[in-house]
C-alpha cells in the first residue's frame, strides 16, 4: 500500500447518553479535519482574524465562539436516526 493514496474518510460516530452510555438512536458523519471543507473554513477564518489583527481590531469573543461553531459545522457530513425495533 502507497501512503501517499491514503486519503481522509468519514468517521459515523453513535452519540450515547451521557449517563448510561447507553446509544441514544443517533449517528452522526464526521469529516476528517484533513477535509477540504474544514480546511477551506479553518482557512477562511484565519484570513479573517489576519486581516482584523492588522487592522487593530481583534475578534470579539462572539466572533471567536462563532468561528469555533462553523468549524465543528464545517466537519458535519449528515446523521441517521435509528430505525428501532
């Protein structure tokens, strides 16, 4: 196997209670952060507080938090629900 060929895949994470651990009838598709989506948004949001910095104006910790929200969005691929018994 050549790992140069070795290419980032989908990760099907099933979310559980906090409690029990027990799965709660959710998955969810995860992105690799080698993803060109997470990339494109991880590199979208750091021209921006680059330009801001320069600027004299640093993000405000709203824009940091909402900068956090687009990348964990940006890593979401889709979820299924369960078809249960």
């Amino acid at each position: 196997m050549d790992i140069a060929s070795i290419t980032p895949q989908p990760f099907t994470y099933s979310v559980v209670h906090p409690s029990t651990g027990e799965p709660i009838g959710l998955s969810v598709r995860l992105l690799s952060t080698e993803d060109k989506r997470w990339k494109a948004v991880e590199r979208r949001i750091t021209d921006e507080a680059n330009k801001r910095r320069m600027r004299g104006k640093p993000l405000t910790a709203v824009e940091i938090e909402q900068n956090r929200v687009d990348l964990i969005a940006s890593v979401v691929d889709g979820f299924e629900f369960d078809k249960g018994d």
